[in-house]
C-alpha cells in the first residue's frame, strides 16, 4: 500500500510516511514531495553551511536589485520624490 504514502526527503535521506507523520518530518527538516514527485513544501534548511549559503544568495540578490535602482534613478526611470498629501476636508 505505497499509494497513500506521502515521500519526504532531507539530502539523501529518503522516507515513505503516513499522511498523519508529514508535519513531524517538514518540522525536521524533510522535503515533502507530491504525487507527481515534485516539491509540494520545501522544509527550512537546518544546517549552518545551507543557511550561509542561501543568506550570502540572497544578500547578492539584494546588492544587485540596489545597484539596478540606482541605475534607474539616474536614468530618470524611477521617480524619487514622495506622492503629496492631500489636506482632509471639514465634514460638518
């Protein structure tokens, strides 16, 4: 009865659980792959080398927008003033 068995992976570590054990594994870590085999929640890295990995990714990923606002700025692209305010009207 592998059909109602949910797979849940963590590296090369790979398990065929019960439906009900899903949230104890994703909590640990695991991967939890649909039917079709594809990713249907993708569980939280927990060691440090996968975090540092995907901080330093993400910390590019965040320069590169920067210098692409800059750019647009200069460019006239993106417009750097603030919207006005507009006064509220006495309602009596």
């Amino acid at each position: 009865m592998q059909s109602n068995k949910v797979k849940v992976k963590n590296g090369n570590v790979v398990f065929r659980v019960d439906p009900s054990e899903v949230k104890k594994y994703y909590e640990m870590g695991y991967d939890v792959y649909g039917a079709d085999g594809k990713i249907e929640k993708r569980a939280m890295p927990t060691d440090i080398p996968t975090l540092q990995k995907a901080f330093m990714d993400h910390e590019a990923e965040i320069q590169k927008l920067k210098e692409e606002i800059k750019t647009l700025k200069a460019e006239g692209a993106v417009k750097t003033t603030t919207p006005r305010r507009t006064a509220k009207k006495n309602v009596e």
